[in-house]
C-alpha cells in the first residue's frame, strides 16, 4: 500500500510516499480502508516530534481517518467489514489501510461523505467536548469563540448554536466575519482593535447586557485569553483549548476566587482513551445534527495522497482558508 512515512522527525520536507506492508488489526483493532483523511496542525507537530508522545521511527503520521473496515482483530464485536466508519487514529492515517482501536471506530451515517467525516474529525468533536463536558453551557447563556474562524471555531458557533446559546464570535480581521455570521454567531467580536485588554471585554458586555460572557472557547491564547478572562460573566467557565497566538499564558488564582470563574484544559484525545462512552455519544450528536442540517463540514480542499507534502505546506499556508483533506485515489 502507499503509505506517507517519517523517517526523522523534522519539517514537512522530511515526509515521503512510500510504499509499505499493509497492517494486520491486532486484539481489538480494526483495520480501515482509507477514504479520505484531514491533514491537521498536530500532525505537523508530531512529524516535527514536538508532540507529547513520539512515535517510533519510521511512523506514519495521520490522525482520524474515515473509509470501511476492511478487517478486524480478535475481540471486536459491534462492527463488520464494510461498515463506513470514522476511525479515530492516533496515527496511522496518511495511508491507503490504516490501524485503529475497535472501541474509537464510529458508524458513519449515509449522509455524510468521507470527505465530509474527516473534514469534520478533531473539529466538531473537540468543540462539543469544550461546549458539552468542560464548559457545562446551557441553553440560553452566552458562549465566546476566540479563533472562531479556524475549524474547532466554525464548528464550535454551529454547536453552541444547536445547544441554545447566544453565540460570539472572535476573530481576527472584520473581513472575516461574514465566515462566522454564516455559520450562526449571534454577533462578532473584533480582536485586531486596539488596547484589546479593554475593547475585547466593552465589546462582550454590550452583546450581553454588561454580563459578560458565560462559556468562553480559547484556541489562541497570548494577550486574546487574557483580555478573555476580563470578559467573563460570574460563575463563567474558559476552556484552554490551544495556543495558536503562540504565546502560553498563566493565570493568578486569586483571580478566579474574586470572580468565582473556572478555567479548564481540554486534551481531546485522553477523553477517547478514559471515557469512550462518552466520546462515543459527542459523534452520535455530532453525526445527527449533521443529518438536521445543523452542522455542517468546514469547507475543505483535496489532495491526493501522493501529494502530501503539497497538502501539508497548504496546511502551514496562512492564506488556506479551507480545511485541507487528502483522498485515496484507489477508495473513490
């Protein structure tokens, strides 16, 4: 099979299309014939052997890949070989067969594309999990998006909207919030304005009456979380779900007791691994919103497996808009 393969950690440069074995499904691991598979940040970060765990040289890289079970190992009950599935992966994914745990393959409903399932992979679900698990929101309160335009960001207006709340959007550049008015966001919070410290927080409170914001998604980080914490409405909870402005920031606790806040850490992955039944329901909503209309895939751009490093350098490009997805020639 071809396979994308790191033989050391570094750049994209460093990636190529080989040619491998194809894997045989171990005790509770079903093999997957790859349709289509996201090209994400994280898996740049795990080439470049950054990430919290370091694959094994060579590896190939690749993380919720969807297509059909094409086998399964000793123990796997509930799924059979043909069944369309998003697998989600630790790694493995940029393949045309790739490895997966039984108990973290989810059936994929007729309605929704390979394409579409892994466009949607590491994004709608992280956002439930923000929204769902460690922000608790409700109907009726009022949930802030920072990196709204980004795919954790798009998919978490649509959601947030789907649960009830009054959306928020964050972005970047006025430009782009016909981007996130599209996909629900009650209004838009403008982050390039000056002294952000203030403007961020004078701009939530008028979207909602001075409360502030009860739910707050942060992907980015830096000087954007914490003119966020300045925003929050009592009792409000921050999710930390990233550091896209690059910087990590700290937070005083005393801070959190004077207005009774909570800031939390969101690492997806662990959920899948320590509570899968729980992961399991966050894509059976995210699967039925999707079939209401509810929820739709980011807007995505193929490449062939074959040109991964071409889709992996769109990927880094800034000026890529669309969530980048590679396909498997052989599976169309």
């Amino acid at each position: 099979m071809q396979a994308v393969v790191v033989h050391e950690f570094g750049g994209i440069d460093r990636v190529s299309v080989d040619e491998r074995p194809v894997p045989a499904p171990g005790k509770g691991e079903v093999l997957v014939r790859v349709g289509a598979v996201a090209a994400n940040f994280v898996d740049t970060i795990v080439i470049a052997g950054n990430y919290q765990f370091k694959p094994q040289l060579p590896f190939t890289p690749g993380k919720g890949p969807a297509g059909t079970v094409a086998a399964l190992g000793e123990g796997v009950t509930g799924l059979s070989v043909g069944d369309r599935v998003l697998a989600m992966a630790e790694i493995g994914g940029y393949a045309e067969y790739a490895l997966a745990p039984a108990d973290q393959c989810y059936a994929l409903p007729a309605s929704m594309s390979f394409e579409e399932a892994a466009s949607t992979s590491l994004a709608a679900d992280t956002a439930w999990f923000g929204l769902r698990e460690r922000g608790r929101v409700q109907p009726g309160e009022s949930v802030l998006v920072l990196g709204a335009t980004g795919a954790v960001g798009i998919a978490a207006v649509q959601l947030a909207k789907a649960f009830g709340a009054k959306v928020l959007a964050g972005v970047s550049s006025m430009a782009k919030a016909d981007l996130v008015r599209e996909a629900g966001a009650d209004a838009v919070i403008d982050l390039s304005r000056e002294n952000l410290r203030d403007s961020l927080r004078d701009q939530v409170q008028a979207e909602t009456g001075g409360a502030g914001a009860d739910v707050v998604l942060d992907m980015l980080g830096g000087d954007i979380f914490d003119a966020a914490l300045r925003a929050m409405a009592w009792r409000g909870r921050l999710v930390v779900i990233g550091f896209a402005a690059g910087r990590i920031p700290s937070v005083k606790a005393n801070y959190l007791l004077v207005k009774n806040i909570e800031v939390s850490g969101l690492q997806i992955s662990d959920y899948r691994k320590r509570m899968p039944d729980l992961a399991r329901r966050c894509f059976e909503e995210i699967f039925a919103l999707h079939g209401e209309g509810k929820l739709h895939a980011p807007v995505f751009r193929t490449y062939p497996l074959s040109q991964a490093q071409d889709a992996l350098a769109a990927l880094l490009d800034r000026g890529v808009k669309e969530r980048i997805v590679m396909t498997v020639e052989t599976n169309a």
